[in-house]
C-alpha cells in the first residue's frame, strides 16, 4: 500500500497485506516486528491508503483537467516556465519547506532529476503565516502530502519555480 495502488496488481497485493496479518507473516507478524525496531504499520496504512486514493483520484482526472504532474509531464512544465504561463501542477509536498534562505522559504516540489522550486517570498511575515500553516499542517509530514498548485511558472536559475503568495494557489482538487 505504500505508494498507492498498484495499476495492475492492486487486488493481489490487498490480498497479500489481509493475509499477512491474518496468518501473522512477515510484517504481520508481532514476534518478527518486536525483535527489530520498525514502523508503526497500524498509523501508516491508512495513511498510505489515503494518499493512494488522492493519486488515484488524479489519474482519474489527469485526461480531463488540464493538470500537469511534475513525474508525468516535465517537459510540459519546463516549456510553460520559459513562457512564464499560469498552469495547474500536481506535487507532492510532504517534505514541507526545505530551506530557508533570509525570510523566504523554499519548497522542492520535485526531484533531483525534475526540478521544480515553489517559492514563499517573506514566508515569515503575518501576510504570509496562514500560506505557511496550511503547508506544515496540512501537507507536509503525515498530512496529505499531494496538492495541486497554481501560479505562474518562469524560469529561475536554469529550473522552473511557482512563487506563492497566497493560500488559493493551493488545493486538493484540479481546477
């Protein structure tokens, strides 16, 4: 369950999961979890669950709203970021912010292959703290993680980068 459900395999390894903790095998098993330290299973899977839900609902989308996911669609991101476009993307921010830099907070809304940068100018000013909040509270660590963010995408040394400034930029669903 951890990175959602699986396209092809998804029944089989929902079934593989209910079996190991009915038959206590492997990480449903107490004795073999107890000898090590490990995760707790019980707190992550729904929240695994849940984040599988919000990709699955984006895929489900993905042909219908004009979103772009930073994974699927770079390119797409890099072309409308040299024309400094408004587009919808679709990221993860779990992470939360990332890197302070003066007052200003930096998010890695990609990866080290697909970079893409959201950026918080004066994040620690009280226009900006509700922009901050919903990030730490609502989408980063165990939160849900998955947004869909609007702005404006322009280049800024050599990758593209979405600056934020207010709380609608963010949203759950596809606009």
């Amino acid at each position: 369950m951890k990175y959602g459900r699986f396209r092809l395999y998804h029944r089989q390894m929902t079934e593989a999961e209910s079996a190991a903790k009915a038959y206590n095998r492997m990480i449903g098993n107490p004795i073999t979890n107890a000898k090590t330290p490990s995760r707790n299973y019980g707190n992550l899977l729904p929240w695994w669950s849940m984040r599988g839900s919000i990709v699955e609902e984006f895929r489900l989308s993905e042909a219908t709203a004009e979103v772009l996911s930073v994974r699927l669609h770079y390119p797409k991101i890099l072309a409308a970021s040299e024309r400094a476009k408004s587009i919808t993307i679709f990221c993860d921010l779990q992470a939360g912010i990332n890197k302070w830099i003066g007052g200003s907070a930096l998010i890695y809304a990609g990866s080290v292959y697909r970079k893409l940068d959201l950026w918080i100018p004066d994040a620690e000013t009280d226009e900006m703290a509700p922009l901050k909040r919903l990030i730490e509270k609502r989408y980063a660590g165990l939160g849900r993680g998955y947004v869909y963010v609007s702005g404006k995408v322009e280049q800024y040394k050599g990758k593209p980068q979405i600056v934020l400034k207010d709380i609608k930029q963010l949203s759950d669903f596809p606009r």
